[in-house]
C-alpha cells in the first residue's frame, strides 16, 4: 500500500543509530513548556521511538516517511 503525494518522503534514519527501524510513541503530540520566562506550546507532533536504542524523534504534520513494513 503506497501512496505517492506531492509532500517530499523521506527515508527515516536514528540520528543516533542510523537505525531505520521506529515505532510510534504518540500522536497529535503538544509540548509545553517555559524558556527564559517565555511560556510555549507546539504545534502537534508525532513523536517516534527508535526500536534499536530507544532515541526518541519529534515530527510536525509536514514529516512524511516511508517504511517497507507496516508495524
């Protein structure tokens, strides 16, 4: 099941790993929080987490990756 839009994929690699393997934390994900007396909230996040060394990745709605396996 592929689908071909005009959003850019790309391939999903671990920063830490180089893993392409992932599984998902959580969607529709916001993050809140205070930086320097400046409160802030995100816009909603998929959050992935590497199934090799557990790093865990953040992506607003304009991410889009391919995978061969649907997990």
């Amino acid at each position: 099941m592929e689908e071909k839009s005009k959003i850019e994929q790309k391939a999903l690699e671990c920063p830490v790993c180089k893993s392409n393997k992932a599984m998902i934390a959580g969607e529709n994900v916001k993050l809140g929080g205070k930086f320097e007396d400046k409160e802030f909230l995100t816009t909603e996040l998929t959050v992935l987490k590497c199934t090799k060394c557990g790093y865990y990745m953040f992506f607003d709605k304009m991410a889009q990756f391919t995978t061969k396996d649907k997990s």
